[in-house]
C-alpha cells in the first residue's frame, strides 16, 4: 500500500465502524473524541438528560463497539496491523 492508499484504508475502516453506534453514541463519539474542540461530560449530561458518568459508561461502550467491528473489518480484510 501506498501512504496515501493506506490513509483512505484507514478512514474507510473507521467510518464503516461508526456506523455500528445508535445515533446517541455516534453523538457522544463524535463530540468527545472526533472533535477540535471536545465537548465536556457535562455539557453532555445536560444535553442528554443524564448524569455524566451514564455519559462516560456509553462513550466506553461505544468505543468497546467501534474496536470490534474495527477488528471484523481488519480481519475481513486480511489485515494484520494498520
């Protein structure tokens, strides 16, 4: 692979992985880890209705969810290590 053909892999890999979340993880991961500016536990506590370490348990879980379906997509493809 190239850098650049590794790079598209990579994000391929990822995006197929997000799409395991229902649209509340997929929120609480994209505020929290995907952005320039994460958003606090508490923001999202309030946004959500919940306390904040519920917020903290799904962000854990989804992360859980994402690392596996990255792992069946890796292995679908063969891949050792990216």
């Amino acid at each position: 692979y190239s850098e650049k053909e590794e790079e598209n892999l990579r994000k391929e890999m990822i995006n197929e992985s997000l799409q395991v979340l229902n649209d509340r993880e997929l929120d609480i991961i994209q505020t929290r880890k995907l952005s320039d500016t994460p958003t606090t536990l508490e923001e999202l506590s309030e946004k959500y209705n919940i306390s904040r370490e519920r917020i903290r348990q799904i962000e854990v879980r989804a992360l859980e969810k994402v690392k596996e379906a990255l792992e069946q997509s890796m292995n679908k493809r063969n891949i050792i290590d990216i």
